[in-house]
C-alpha cells in the first residue's frame, strides 16, 4: 500500500474540497490500494515550506502555493499570486509530468481541478457535485446577498465556519473524507460537528458586534482593526453586511502565528471595483486574487501591519 500526502490550504472550505475531490480522482483512477495522509497549510511570513516534508510515496499539492522540491508529483492551484519566485515559476512552466496546472481565471480550486481531471484524465467528480459548485459558490462571493453569506442558513455555510474555526487537525481532516462519502446537509448533522458549529456561531455573533465598533467607513473603503480580539477566522463578507455601500474592505488580525492584513472588495458594490487587490497585496510580500487578497506578518510586527494596512485603505480611498 502506497502513501498519497495531500496538502491542502488548511482552514478553508475549497482547500478541504480540493483535497476531497483530488482523493477521490487518485483512489478511483490511480491507484484503489492507497493510505491518504492529509496535512494543512497555512500562509504566513516567511519560508512557507520550511517544514514540509514531502514524505508522501506521492506528494500533491491543492489550493496552495507552488513548491520547486522534486518530491511535489501532482500541484493545482488558481491563485494569482501562485509563485513564491519567479524561479518557481519558471520551474512550473518547464515542468512535462502532466501533472501540475494552474489557471487563475477559476474562482475556485475545487472547480479547476475537476475540469482538469476530466479534460486530462477523463475523470468524472460528478458524484462530488454539491461540493463542487458550493466551493466554488463560497470562494468566488457568489453568494445571492451579504445577508445570504452572513446568516448562514445552508448547511454549506455552516460547514464553512466550523472549517474556518476549528484548529483540530485530525478532526479538518476527517471532513475531507466526510466529503467524499455523505451529502452536506448529513455532515452538518454529525455530533461533533454540530458540537463545533453552535459555539462557533455564538463567536460568529458576537464577531459582527466587534467589526461593527471597530471599523470606520469613508470614500467607499471600511477600515478595521481587531488584532486586539481573538477574531482568527472571522466571517469575511461581516464588513460588507454591516456596509453594504462599501467597494473594499481592509482588516487587521492578530493570531498566534501571524499578524494578517485582509484586502477584499464587495461582491455587491453599488460601484464598480478598480483596483487589482492581488497587486497591491504583492507589494507587501503577499497575494491572492484581483478580488480579494492577503499579507502575513510575524506576530510581533503588528505594528507594521497596521501601518501598511492604514496605507492600503488611504489608497484604496483616494481612488
């Protein structure tokens, strides 16, 4: 029995359902006899593969960055800022294994990497369908209305938060497979997480009273900062619930291993958005996407990621 180690963005519903979808395509196409392993990734400053291992007889990549070490066999990923270097682009690029694909035109990854396994590999992950188009609902903002994404009534959402709040790995991980064999509305019914979704929710709750006292809204941007709460993973259309004449969003977070910056744009802006967010989060050593993107911190440089943030949202302003 082979070892297939998955990398996934960890804490994220399309990373969970890229590792699902890409388990269920190497376990029914590649290779029936195989022990999966499954390991999260999470950005932050500095070397963000530092401590992987690649100890996998396979190695993949999902919803991550690209990695140059020889021992990756399998990456997909539909981030712009997908490339630590441009010496791991080039990499990607000379790479002939078939194996490796990245397009970020795709919403979500989940979704790409169901198309590229049915146009390379003649996969069908239609079983997988619900999972499908929710991932790619959750991770594009394609939600009907901030109301819809923040009051969380489909079981989707809610499996959205307990991935985002849970910090227990083998228990994010178990999900993965839950996604592979039971329909949605069934896992949101599983004891344990039902039993990590209701105090959550109550977190959720008392989050949008402390977004709400934090942010301060001008010239189409929300400012806020609640790196002095313990806000990691909070709902992030909360700022467009709470403005919904906003184009963009800055926030600053503080969490044991990082201090984050989030730069998004509002999916409903009466006001067409300008500005590639992904660009801007590049200039400070992070990334993302033209709608929404990040920038990590060491935890003691929260200063700065305060400073930076306070000068992206004047930017974001004066436009």
């Amino acid at each position: 029995m082979g070892k297939m180690k998955i990398y996934f963005h960890n804490n994220c519903f399309d990373g969970l359902a890229s590792a699902a979808v890409f388990s269920n395509f190497y376990l029914n196409a590649i290779k029936k006899n195989c022990q999966f392993v499954y390991q999260g990734l999470a950005h932050r400053a500095g070397q963000l593969f530092l401590d992987v291992q690649f100890d996998g007889d396979e190695n993949a990549i999902v919803d991550f960055k690209y990695s140059s070490d020889p021992r990756l066999n399998w990456w997909f990923d539909h981030h712009q800022s997908a490339f630590l270097s441009r010496e791991d682009e080039l990499h990607f690029k000379a790479d002939r294994s078939g194996q490796k694909f990245h397009d970020p035109a795709y919403r979500s990854c989940t979704k790409f990497i169901h198309d590229m396994l049915k146009e390379h590999f003649g996969f069908d992950s239609g079983r997988l369908m619900d999972l499908i188009q929710w991932a790619d609902i959750i991770d594009g903002a394609q939600f009907r209305s901030a109301q819809a994404a923040v009051e969380l009534q489909e079981s989707a959402m809610k499996l959205m938060m307990v991935i985002e709040g849970v910090r227990d790995h083998d228990k994010i991980c178990r999900l993965i497979t839950e996604f592979q064999q039971k329909p949605l509305d069934e896992i949101i019914e599983i004891p344990w997480v039902q039993d990590a979704f209701r105090p959550l929710y109550e977190r959720h709750l008392l989050s949008i009273d402390i977004i709400r006292r934090n942010a301060q809204y001008a010239d189409g941007t929300i400012f806020f900062d609640v790196s002095g709460h313990d806000l990691e993973g909070y709902n992030k259309f909360i700022p467009y619930y709470l403005f919904p004449q906003a184009t963009y969003c800055v926030g600053v977070s503080l969490s044991s291993y990082r201090a984050k910056i989030s730069v998004g744009s509002n999916p409903w802006s009466p006001n067409p958005r300008t500005h590639n967010l992904a660009v801007i989060c590049e200039r400070h050593g992070g990334g993302g996407h033209p709608v929404v993107g990040a920038i990590s911190f060491a935890p003691e440089e929260i200063e700065e990621a305060r400073s930076i943030a306070r000068k992206i949202a004047g930017e974001l302003r004066s436009s």
